[in-house]
C-alpha cells in the first residue's frame, strides 16, 4: 500500500493506493490522548472508519466497514530510501537458462 498522511491543527488528510484501488482520508487527531479517528474513502464505492492511538513511531487501532465487518491495523513510517532497492532489485526480471532434457 502506498500512503501519504499530513497532520496540522488538529486535522488529518491524506490520499494512498493499493490493491482495491485509489482512497482519500480524512479526519481528526488529538495531540494530549495520542488518539486519531478518520474516514478512509474509495471514491464511488464504499467507507472504512479507522480508530487509533499513536504510539513511538506509528499508529494503531481498529478499522470498521459495517458493525459486523472489522479488523486492526498498525502503520509506520517508511524510513528514508526504504523499499526503493526492493523496487530496483524486482524491476528487472533476471533471464532464466534453458536446460534440453532428452526425450
């Protein structure tokens, strides 16, 4: 999943994307309680509630489509040039040797 989150004056916003397809979120945070809660939005399709509590580095909580469809979840910050070499490494395909076998 990618993610971009911005946090200021209490507010919290942001956009991603992964294998459902592109989001925006958009929600509160409280800097005393270390809570946040925020609606991620799949633009013509459907709403997840999350609810989370910042702790050391990331966030964790609970998300929630309907009163019978949740789960937890926990996000960190990518560090600094994290994942770019995993992304040059799978790039390029490396060519597979062709081995006749006698019949």
């Amino acid at each position: 999943m990618s993610l971009h989150l911005s946090f200021a004056d209490g507010r919290m916003g942001g956009d991603g994307n992964h294998d459902l397809g592109r989001f925006v979120i958009q929600g509160r945070y409280d800097a005393a309680s270390l809570e946040c809660h925020w609606t991620k939005t799949y633009p013509g399709s459907h709403d997840v509630f999350y609810r989370g509590f910042r702790e050391g580095k990331g966030i964790w909580g609970t998300w929630e489509i309907r009163e019978d469809c949740r789960g937890g979840f926990h996000i960190w910050p990518r560090a600094a040039g994290e994942g770019e070499e995993q992304a040059e490494e799978f790039s390029e395909p490396k060519p597979a040797e062709a081995i006749a076998m006698p019949t």
